[in-house]
C-alpha cells in the first residue's frame, strides 16, 4: 500500500474519539458498581476483586516486559562487546576475557525459573484464588434469606413489564414498590419471548424464560427510586423496556398497596364519567383492564385501574402527563415503533373525555 493511500484519522473523528469519555459520563444508566441493596453489594465487590487483581498483574507484566526489552539490549551489547553477532546466532568466544558468556548463561538460566514461577505457578494460584472467591460470592444467591416480607411476580411482555403483588391483590406495570430494608421474593417470567430483569444498583440481571420460573430477591437499603431496564435483546422496542423500583418506608408502601388494591375511582363530573363510557364501549377495553368498570384479555396490555399514579408511561417511554398521555393514544407507533399499542380513533370530543377519566385515575 502507498503512503498516499494511507488514511489518516481527522480531527473530527480524533475529537470524537476523545470526547467519547465524557459523553459517558452523561448516559442515564446508574452506576452498577454504585450498589444499594446486599445483593448488588456483593457483585460490586467481586468485580472489584476481579478488577484489582488484573490491575496489579498487567502492571508487573508490563513492568517485566520493559525489564526483558533492556535485558536484551544489555546482551546484545555484551554478545558484540565479546565478538559474537546475535543478528546471525554466533556466540561469543569463550575465554576472551569479558566475562560474557557467564553472563548470558546467568541470564539465561534466571530468565528459565521466572518463567516457570512467574508464567506458571503465580498465576496458577490467582486464577484458583479468584475463582473460589467468585464462586463463593455468587453462591450467595441461591441460598434464600430468612426473613422475605412478600412475594412479587414480574413478567416481561413486548415491551412493557406487568407487576402483580399476590398478597395484596395489587397488579400494575412498569412500576415496582418495595419496603426499604426487606427482601423481596420476585418470580420471574415471560408471556413472549426472552427478557432478563436487571437492576443495576439492586441485583444482577436473570433470565426471563417463556414457561419457566426464575426467582431472585432484592432488597433496597435506602429509600429511593432505583433504574431497570430488559437485558436481553427481545426485539424492536428492547431499549425501551425499562420500569422503576421506587423503594419507600414500610408504611409508605402499606399505604400505597392499599390504595392500588380499590377499585377504580369513580368520575367526578360529566366529562369523566362519559369518557369512562369510552373506554368501555371502544377498543381500549379489549386489552386493558380497569379494575370495577371492565375486564380486558389477560396479558394484552397494562392494568390501568390507577395509572394516573405511575410516574411513566410505555415503559418509561413518556412521562405521565396529560399532553404525552393523549400523544400516546393517538399515535403510539410513532412514539414507540414496533410497539403493540394501537392508535385509538374516537370523535375528538370522546378522545377528550377519555382523556380525563384516564388521567383521573388516581
């Protein structure tokens, strides 16, 4: 190849490329090795185990491999001082006086045992090391803890999370509430395809497997909304299936179990009242359930009996506000493409009043 052919990086490209740290440090994704629950602890600290260990050995590698470069150059130097030619394999004579055939022999032979030590036994001993130590940590996680405050089943769907609390007779989506300070029994399973759930600051990520149930436990040691997302590709929409883990004191989140178990509340004027006739007598009906008006297909879409007190909608797609609510029912594939929501098409004057009952639900 020509020189001339040879491209070089410009400087946009080079300013990119060293830009690309800070742009970094601005993505949303918490710190994984910034833990809050016991569970995240533990992965936090194998990794840093694991991080610290490399650190020191690539360090003493790179150091001995500057310490080989010189060695070398010291023999060459010794091998020509003393006649021979290392580039053509000749040794120097024996007996001219230099003393350096002694010397490469002495080199030699020490350079044999670091190798076997230095190449061999030492990092024998950290493999085996750090290997007991990781398996002992992550043994942690399939010895259930003693004391587990509830049970909740989370199942992943394309692309939104439904979240059921059996023993509170709660069902909602992309929204989990959890006691700070208590371990929380999650099951895991999928309606569709593979997902993995994942929380970052709380757990490490497991499977979500159509017809099997993966189980782990989580457990928030301050009170605090926590980020979630699927870990694994599951199609069109993978990067927003997100949800949150809001953890709460415990009679913070009595309180909210109770209210979420009510059924929906009823309209307070006119206007609510007929868009709550909308959604009953409109498709919207067909996949969502209000719990006390109408009963949707199980799993086709999120319960919707209080969602006017989710943070988020579509998966975090949106914040919950009155303007994205009405975007969302409008046109949710331009929004969310890929997506298994529907456009609603009602007269402008039913979309407003549904647009009040569901914001009214609260």
């Amino acid at each position: 190849m020509k020189m001339s052919q040879v491209r070089v990086p410009s400087r946009k490209a080079a300013a990119a490329l060293l830009s690309l740290p800070l742009l970094l440090t601005g993505c949303e994704m918490p710190f994984a090795l910034d833990p809050r629950g016991p569970a995240a602890a533990e992965i936090a600290g194998i990794w840093w185990l694991l991080f610290w260990t490399a650190t020191v050995v690539s360090m003493i590698v790179f150091a001995l491999l500057g310490v080989a470069i010189v060695r070398a150059r010291a023999i060459a130097r010794e091998q020509d001082a003393a006649g021979g030619d290392p580039r053509e394999g000749k040794p120097a004579d024996v007996g001219d006086g230099h003393g350096a055939p002694a010397r490469v022999s002495w080199l030699e032979g020490r350079t044999t045992g670091f190798v076997i030590i230095g190449g061999g036994i030492i990092p024998g001993v950290i493999l085996i090391a750090t290997t007991f130590m990781t398996l002992s940590g992550l043994a942690v996680f399939d010895t259930p803890p003693e004391d587990v405050a509830f049970t909740v089943t989370v199942r992943g769907h394309m692309f939104w999370w439904e979240i059921e609390y059996p023993d509170h007779g709660v069902v909602t989506a992309n929204e989990m509430h959890i006691p700070v300070g208590q371990s929380v029994r999650v099951e895991l399973e999928s309606a569709d395809v593979i997902h993995s759930f994942w929380v970052p600051q709380l757990h490490g990520k497991l499977e979500m497997v159509p017809g099997r149930t993966n189980v782990i436990y989580i457990q928030a040691d301050e009170a605090g909304v926590y980020f979630g997302k699927c870990a694994e590709f599951c199609g069109q929409q993978h990067a927003n299936m997100e949800f949150l883990v809001i953890a709460e004191p415990e009679g913070d989140f009595e309180a909210w179990a109770e209210r979420q178990a009510e059924d929906a509340p009823e309209p307070t004027d006119a206007l609510a009242e007929r868009g709550r006739d909308v959604f009953v007598d409109s498709q919207c009906a067909l996949c969502h359930t209000i719990r006390g008006v109408s009963t949707g297909a199980p799993g086709a879409g999120p319960d919707l009996t209080h969602l006017g007190t989710r943070r988020t909608l579509a998966a975090r797609t949106l914040v919950n506000v009155r303007g994205n609510l009405g975007g969302w029912i409008l046109d949710p594939q331009g929004i969310k493409p890929g997506s298994r929501m529907p456009a609603v098409n009602v007269p402008s004057e039913d979309f407003i009043a549904l647009l009040e009952y569901l914001d009214g639900l609260r």
